[in-house]
C-alpha cells in the first residue's frame, strides 16, 4: 500500500472511527437482506421507515414468501420501483424457505442465485452477517475512489476489483463505511465542499474547486 493510500485511509479512520456499522435496521440477516433488496436507489432512511412496520407485519420469513404481490406492493408503495422489489422479496423469500432450510447463505455464488440480489447486496450480506470482507460499491464509493485516483473504471465489478488491490483487507468492508457519510456530508457529487475536506491536500480530482 502506497505512503498516500495510507494518509487516506487514516485520515478517514480519524474522522469516521473504525466501528462497523449498517444504516438498515434489522435483526435477523434475513431482514438485512430484504432491507438491502428494498435500499436499491432509495434512503437508507426511507427504508427504515417502512421495514419498521413491514417487519411487524411480516415477521418470519415464510410470510413474506407466501405474501400477496399487491398487498406487498402497497406495503412498500412509498418507495421507488417497489413492483420489482415485491416481486423479488417473494421469490427471494420462497428459495431461502424451500433451498436453504430459511437460511441466508454465505456464498457470492449462492445469494446471487437469489431474486434481486446482486454483487453489491451479496457483499453487504457478506460484510455484515459473515463479517467475510468484501468491496461494496455504490455511487459514493464509485465516485469518490474515481476522485481520489483508487480506479478509473465505472463497471462497479472492475472498481471493486481496484480497490481489492489498492486497499488493505482490514479496510474493505469498513471503506465503504466511511465513504457512504464522507460522501454524503462532504464530497457530493455536484458541488463538493472541498474547502472543508479533510482529503483536500492530497485529492486528485479534476472536480477539486
């Protein structure tokens, strides 16, 4: 790891802390999934507002399996593409029931295999319940390691694969952490506050103003 990867990721470290944590409530990992499926292009904060009921209501898992697709879809109305996520949640929630005995695997491969579940919501699975580290990428992490000179690529695959090489293992999980506030406090996508950017001296971008 080179002298100013390193100033990066401890300066990150300084201003974030080190402590692991989800913005999505839940407590079962069945839950972070079917929350992780419903936070695709919506607020971690929209979400947790209706799971806040969805998960009363629908409180194991087989309920959400044996759901009404338009009962579920007025369920989860307030938040966007919800006919895709409830139709997704259900045949997500029927393969965990019926292929792996209602428990949330482990593998890239085999979450993958579920409905609406791609590389990036694998990864937070992965991250948060198996604590196996893995490289999420969003927008945030996209743009902002565009910016600092961590990849030149936007197929979210090559910039995970980027940083799995730039970074160090201990950091993966957490970089995605601290890149999500970073990014929504300080390094927007449009107007980015750099003159209160911790990251200012040693930014590469051409976005710097």
């Amino acid at each position: 790891m080179g002298k100013r990867t390193d100033e990066i990721l401890k300066r990150l470290d300084r201003e974030y802390g080190t402590e692991y944590r989800c913005y999505l409530n839940h407590e079962t990992p069945w839950q972070l999934l079917i929350a992780v499926i419903l936070s695709a292009q919506c607020t971690d904060a929209r979400v947790n507002i209706v799971t806040k009921d969805l998960f009363q209501k629908y409180d194991t898992l087989e309920k959400f399996a044996d759901a009404d697709l338009k009962e579920l879809e007025k369920d989860i109305h307030s938040i966007g593409f919800y006919h895709n996520k409830a139709k997704n949640i259900i045949a997500c929630a029927k393969k965990l029931v019926e292929e792996f005995h209602g428990e949330v695997p482990e593998t890239l491969e085999e979450l993958t295999s579920l409905a609406g579940v791609g590389r990036k919501t694998a990864n937070v699975i992965r991250g948060n319940i198996y604590h196996e580290p893995s490289v999420v990428v969003d927008t945030h992490v996209k743009r902002i390691s565009k910016r600092l000179g961590f990849t030149k690529n936007d197929d979210p695959e090559k910039v995970e694969m980027d940083l799995m090489k730039v970074l160090p293992k201990d950091h993966w999980i957490l970089y995605n952490i601290q890149i999500i506030t970073f990014g929504r406090n300080i390094c927007f996508a449009r107007s980015p506050k750099c003159s209160e950017c911790f990251l200012n001296d040693i930014c590469k971008s051409k976005d710097k103003r």
